[in-house]
C-alpha cells in the first residue's frame, strides 16, 4: 500500500538508507546500554541472563 504513494526514486533512496539506519540504531542501542544499569538491560538476554547472578 505504502509503494502506491512512493515513487521510485524514494524507494532507491529507502534503499540506501538501510545500512546508515542499522548503524545508527546500533550505536544508539549500544549507547543506551552503556548510559543505564547495563545489567538491567542484558538481564532480558538468554544467554547472558545466568552468568551475571546477584548473591542475595
């Protein structure tokens, strides 16, 4: 529905844009981890969920 109202030259240019996008929402991603309480964060991730345990 989106690619009725698009032309082609804004789809080429989506197009280009992926990459620059991924890297930026990477990095932001990744600067987001290390701005918080990183363990918050990777405590959602599988395998680094029990490597990091807190004796309580």
């Amino acid at each position: 529905m989106l690619s009725r109202f698009l032309g082609l030259h804004c789809r080429e240019l989506a197009r280009n844009w992926i990459p620059t996008v991924g890297m930026w929402g990477t990095v932001g991603t990744m600067g987001l981890v290390w701005a918080t309480e990183w363990w918050l964060i990777l405590d959602c991730v599988p395998y680094i969920n029990g490597k990091f345990k807190m004796d309580d």
